[in-house]
C-alpha cells in the first residue's frame, strides 16, 4: 500500500504547529554529541527535509531498531527550536508506522524562506478555517492522521447543471492522495510515485508592489500559478483547474439595470480553490464552454474580493472574467487535480463549531424522515426532509434537506433506509445552525455524494457493518444543553416568581444553576417504611411502637425501618433566593451520602462536629438543579412548591459550552 | 484582580497582536527545562516561555501572565497551574470573545 507522507509538515512544524502529529520518513540517522549520545534524523515529508533531534529518551528505538533509516514515524510531541540561528527540530514523542520503506517522492532540504511563506494552519481548528493569506502560499491540504481531515477525490462522477446540489457519485473512482503535490500517478504500481516536483516558487510580491511602478509589459504566455498565490496586483496570470460545481444562469434587476450573471468554482492541483463569476457579453461567451468535471486553462480577469455571504470556498478573492479573458478548455486529463476537496469534521467537532459556518461531513444515514412542506417566511412553499447521520466519534447530528434535495437525493436515500440498507452520505458545504442544539442544513451550494467511493466512506461502511451501527450515539442536535436533557427549559431564580411558574394547570419543568446557600438541618429525613408493594416501596412514615416499627399503610411491623431525605434547602442564584425541597434521590445528590448515614451520625453517634462538616462542605456548591414547580393547597393558602428532581454537581467545561454557545444565539439577535 | 495592569486573554494566533502588551494564556507544557517552557496554545500552536521561570512543579495545563515578544513567544512574570484536564476549547473561544466583539467588557 502507498504511504503518503503528511503533506507540508516540516513546513508547518517551523511554522508553530504542534498539533498535526505528521507521518514523515527518517531519511538518515547520525550519532552525534560528545558529552552525551544524541541521535539527529534528517526526516522529510515527502517535499522537504529538515534535521530532527531526538529526544535522548528516544535512543533506545534506534539502538534496538525499532526505527531505522527509511522508516515512516508519526511525530506525537514534538517542538522547533532555533539552535545557532538554524531551526532544528526536536523529537519527543513518536511511533513508526512502518519500519522499512523505499525513500518517497524527491525531497529538498527546507529552507528558512520557504518557512516564511507557509503558514502553519493546524486543521483541528474548527474556528479558523484555512485562511489563504494573499501573499502566502497556504499549506497545501492539512492531512492529519490522527483527525481524518482533508483529502481529494478523483471521479465523482456525473453533474446536473440544472441544479449544483444534486451531484452524485454514481461512477466514483480510485481516491487519491491526500496531498495534491504529492498524488500518486492513478494507475502507476504502488511503488511509483508520480512525484511532482513542488509547484512554482511561491508567489510573494511585497506589500506594497503598487507603489514601485508600472508593471512591466511581458508578452510571453502567462506562467501558472497556483490558484492560492492569485491576488489583484498581479499583472498576468493562469491557471490551471478542474470545474467541481457550476452555477445557475441567472438574471436580475437592478437600478444599473438588467442582466445577467453565473459562477462556477474552480479547484487546482496544489488544492486551491476559487469561484469564477461572469456577466452579461461574458456570460455569452463562456457559459456553454463551462463543463463540471473538466480542465481549463484561464487566463486574464480581475480579482475581487470573494462574498463571503453567497461563496465559502477557502480564497478571500474570486475572480470576475472579462471581455479580455480566456478559458482554454485542456483535452487532456490531469489527473493531479482533484474531481473534488472535502475537509470532512467528524460530528464530535461540530458541537463546538460555530452558527453558520460551512463545513464538510460524512456519516452513515440512520433515519429520513418524509418529506414536509414547510412556508418559508418569504410566502413561498418549500419541502424540508430531516435525518439523521452518525459517525464513528459516537455523535449523530440532523440534516435538515431543503428544496430539490428532499425529492431527488432525500427520497433515493429514504427508500435505501425504509429497506433496512444505511448509506454512507458526504456533505459537500453544510451550514451549521445552532437552533436546538447543532444541526446542518443545506445550502443552494451543497452537494450530496450517495455512497461515494472514497476511503472515508469506505472505513464508515466497515465501521458500521461491524458493530458500528449498534454503537450507542449521542445526538448533538437538541441534547448539547448542559443537563444533557431534552428540551432543557433554562431558569433564574427570580424567573420562577416573575413569571409565575407552577401556576398552570400542569407542573413547570425548569433547569436553575444555583449555590445551595442553606440546609435545614433539623429533621433532613423520616423514617419509612421498607415494606415493597408490588414493586415499589412503601416509604410511608413509620412510627415507632417499643422496639419495633409500624406501618398504618402496610399494617405491619418490623425491626428497622428506612431513611428517607425530606430536605428543607435554600438555592440562590446571582438574581435573587428560594426555598426547594429534596426528597431521597436527589437529597443525596446534594449531601454526598445516604440519609441514614446522617441520620446515625446525628442522633446515634451524637457526632455534631462531623454533621456540621458534612452540611457546611455541601453549602455554596454549585449545581445545575431539575426542578419541578407546582402550585399546592395547604390548607386554604396557595404555595408554589419547588421540588428538587435532579442535583448535578456543576460541570464547569458543559456549563461555558452552554454559556458560549447562548452568547452566539444573543450575537445573532 | 490589579486592574491597572490588565492582562489581555490570548492564544497562539493573538499573541501577535499584543507585542509588548501583558497576556494571559494557558497552555499545555510540552517540554520544560532551565530555559524556557515550551507549550501547546489552546489554538494548538507552539508556544515558547521565557523570562520568569517557575519555582514549583507544572501541571500539565499552566496559566503564563507575561509580556508578549511577538510570534508564539511569552516572556512570564507569573505562572499558574491550572491541573491535568482543562477544556482548551472553551478557553479558545474566550480569547476570541475578548479579542473579538465584546473586547469592550474586558480590561
Ligand atoms: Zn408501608
């Protein structure tokens, strides 16, 4: 099998990163230091090479082979450090994958200019999507062994042009690398690399290019640049890329007047991607050329900064053809750029991704429901299909299908269910909505791969088939509430006054985050009666005839009875004070132990110093409480009852999850 | 809380935009020596620590109040350890809040 290397690695460890935990090659290993044995590899991603100091706890691997020249390691912890002005790296922490490999593709040794032009862009942040920095080249695909992430497809296959969502894979073919500059030629033996040397030198005009004068006039033919190092001060440019989607011809009308206007997106070889968008004469010209799935050389058009509103792919520029411009359609194929990019977030990861954000998913379909129709607040009628995916983090998420894809994929994939079979499905571009809890949505962008053969889709399948699919999931959707329980209504304490809760017919259910401030501390519990009736216990009050108990309920009487909590508690949150009361489960919850235990403490052991210690480590302790809220009469008075049914030490981690995720609900209001 | 000599929350990524400012950023030791600390930000990139070493044994998680040098780099005044399980996620999204649109409700 190939190994592919961890695509600019070296770069993005001299970068700062110390996350990925790349998979690269030990291409040498010297014996160095004279006061102390130190090994120093000379290791490669496949592109670059840098020199790597191992750890000295590490010696014993090479001493006793368990990693040789040749052998593909995964770096676990490791730093850069900047020795004598050079910058080395240090090894602390790694594994080999595999002892013995031919050397991969045709490294260079890494030099410091080339640090400087890539920015490390570790890709376990949700929150900071690769940011293609005008002036730098991004690092080209974040492969991350431990975090599947990024990777390319090849034959996706066929494209409606009517609709850019409803691309399936009907005709997938092989996939392939994850690192477009190090793609293995497709149908080359597994030891032939079909090593392309890395693209041009990255482009990197100073910042302020414009003010040294008039760009020189150069008639030769435009050189190719990746797509990544495109930006509005170049005078000529091309490049070379693969269409993945193709927009709609669409007309509109506006005070400048009519016209109209399409897009098409573009991916390139090195991984860059950028949407090309053209109007009215232009449109004429370049519109039936246009074809999803092939190769163009364009040349000419003018760079504008992308809207980020209608366009998510990772450029901040987009180009805008004109009358000048050509798209050159390229006959042949080439195979180093990829049929499609994904940067596929396990569901994990979308717990914590932000509202609105693009991003990528695949998962196994568990449920679909029928399709709905549903008046969008424009007055038209729109179709909506939720489902359900789930994927190996042991998280399931609800896909929300809009418009034509609840009939076209939605019903393909609601009658593979309905007969028992669970598809794999990847989301090309979803957008995260935080209504009840996390859910996805497509988008007029998205696109739907049905049981697309790639690997991702591969090890889900197996995942699945073998056991995967009785694995216990938590949804993400509707239970990231702190609690963890559904439809968790979120309370203060002067909320359940103010708004006159337990007041209704039926009880309130509500969720307070409060200190306990005060325990009564005098009859906390009674004695019950441990008698079962059916299968529940009586727990009625028990009195005490001589030695024994008895019960009025039961009629009977026995040599001990149970305690049971009847705690009188007060809970105060920051807007004010209440008096709650806790029975057995949840009086435990509070105190930490049984109420006969307290009870034995008390009034057989007379141990007041320990009661006090054990009631006053309880107090100011905060917990989320599940509180039940009704109105009783007692005796001719009204009193609103508060009942603790659940007491849960705070989680401080769920709770600012929770916290952060209200301050972005507020944000969008 | 000394409010006269605040201390900007920061990770990896901002720690460039305070140069020569006091932050505060918690980060995961890597390697510790008589040098320097070098850790992981919450936003997971390298982190160097210098200046001000600490007296005590680190925590997996430490708290560095310290001036920014620029790039990844800390020069510490104080250190805190903030123990062996830490959620660096929610801490991460702090740092963007206090540097992002609610910088005004931060000292
Ligand atoms: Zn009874």
């Amino acid at each position: 099998m190939p190994v592919n290397l961890t695509p600019n690695a070296i770069a993005a460890i001299n970068g700062g990163d110390v996350n990925s935990k790349p998979l690269v090659q030990v291409m040498d290993i010297k014996l160095i230091g004279s006061t102390q044995e130190r090994y120093r590899f000379l290791i490669s991603d496949s592109v670059s090479t840098q020199h790597a100091m191992l750890a000295t706890q590490l010696n014993d691997r090479v001493k006793s082979g368990r990693v040789k020249k040749g052998s593909v390691v995964q770096l676990i912890d490791y730093i850069c450090s900047t020795v004598q002005n050079r910058k080395i790296i240090v090894v602390l922490n790694m594994e080999t994958i595999i002892l013995d490999c031919e050397p991969i593709g045709n490294p260079k040794m890494f030099t410091e200019s080339e640090s400087t032009t890539q920015k490390a862009t570790p890709n376990s942040n949700i929150e900071h999507p690769v940011r293609v920095n005008n002036y730098n080249t991004p690092i080209r695909g974040s492969f991350n062994p431990q975090n599947p992430g990024t990777f390319n497809t090849q034959n996706p296959g066929s494209f409606s042009n009517q609709n850019p969502g409803s691309f399936t894979t009907s005709n997938s073919g092989t996939f392939r690398a994850s690192n477009p500059s190090t793609f293995w030629a497709p149908n080359s033996g597994n030891n032939v690399q079909g090593f392309r040397p890395t693209v041009q030198p990255p482009y990197q005009p100073p910042p302020n290019y414009r003010n040294h004068g008039p760009i020189l006039k150069n008639e030769a033919p435009a050189r190719i640049i990746p797509i990544a190092a495109l930006n509005p001060y170049q005078g000529r440019w091309a490049i070379k890329a693969r269409v993945t989607a193709k927009g709609d011809l669409r007309r509109y009308n506006n005070a400048r007047g009519d016209g109209k206007v399409f897009s098409f997106d573009l991916l390139d070889s090195d991984g860059g991607e950028i949407r090309v968008t053209c109007f009215n004469a232009v449109v004429d010209r370049f519109y039936d050329i246009i074809e999803v799935g092939r190769v163009y050389l364009i040349s000419k058009g003018s760079l504008k900064p992308a809207q980020k509103n209608f366009n998510h792919l990772k450029n901040e520029w987009e180009i805008f053809l004109e009358a000048t411009s050509t798209v050159d359609l390229c006959p042949e194929e080439d195979a180093s750029i990829p049929r499609q990019q994904f940067s596929f977030r396990p569901i994990s990861e979308i717990e914590n991704a932000e509202n609105n954000s693009i991003l990528d998913v695949i998962g196994i379909v568990i449920s679909v429901n029928p399709s709905v129709p549903i008046l969008r607040k424009n007055g038209m009628e729109t179709q909506r299909r939720i489902l359900n995916l789930k994927d190996t983090s042991g998280k399931s998420v609800e896909l929300t299908l809009w418009g034509d894809f609840c009939n076209k994929e939605g019903q393909k994939l609601q009658e593979m269910v309905d007969v028992g079979f669970f598809p794999v499905l990847a989301v090309k571009a979803g957008k995260v909505n935080d209504f009840n809890g996390k859910t996805i949505g497509t988008i007029s962008s998205t696109q739907l791969f049905i049981n697309p053969d790639f690997p991702e889709a591969r090890d889900l399948r197996e995942w699945f088939d073998q056991g995967g699919k009785n694995a216990a999931t938590v949804s993400i959707t509707r239970e990231i509430m702190a609690g963890g329980s559904k439809n968790e209504i979120r309370k203060t304490v002067s909320q359940i006054k103010s708004e006159g809760l337990g007041r209704a017919e039926k009880p309130d259910w509500v969720t307070v985050r409060a200190f306990i401030t005060f325990i009564k501390s005098d009859n906390f519990c009674y004695t019950a009666c441990p008698l079962m009736i059916g299968d529940r216990q009586c727990n009625k009050k028990v009195t005490q005839a001589g030695n024994r108990w008895q019960c009025d309920r039961c009629n009977q009487e026995f040599d001990e009875c149970d305690y049971r909590y009847l705690l009188q508690a007060q809970i105060q949150d920051q807007t004010g004070l209440t008096w709650v009361t806790a029975f057995q489960e949840s009086g435990e919850e509070i105190l930490g132990c049984p109420a006969k235990e307290l009870y034995m403490l008390k009034y057989e052991l007379q141990d007041d110093i320990r009661f006090g210690e054990i009631i006053r480590s309880r107090v100011f302790n905060q917990y989320l409480f599940r509180l039940k809220i009704k109105e009783e009469l007692y005796g001719d008075e009204q009193r609103v009852k508060i009942t603790v049914i659940k007491a849960e030490q705070l989680n401080y981690s769920s709770e600012s999850r929770y916290l952060l995720d209200l301050i972005s609900k507020s944000q969008r209001k | 809380m000394d409010t006269s000599n605040p201390a900007v929350f920061v990770n990896g990524e901002l720690l460039h935009m305070h140069v020569g400012r006091r932050v505060r950023a918690v980060i995961q030791v890597i390697q510790s020596d008589n040098v320097g600390v070098t850790g992981k930000s919450t936003d997971g990139l390298q982190v160097v620590v210098k200046g001000i070493l600490p007296s005590f044994a680190l925590t997996n998680f430490v708290e560095v109040i310290g001036i920014s040098d620029g790039d990844r780099s800390i020069r510490a005044e104080m250190w805190n350890n903030f123990g062996n399980t830490f959620d660096t996620d929610n801490y991460n999204q702090l740092c963007k809040l206090a540097n992002g649109e609610f910088k005004h409700l931060f000292i």
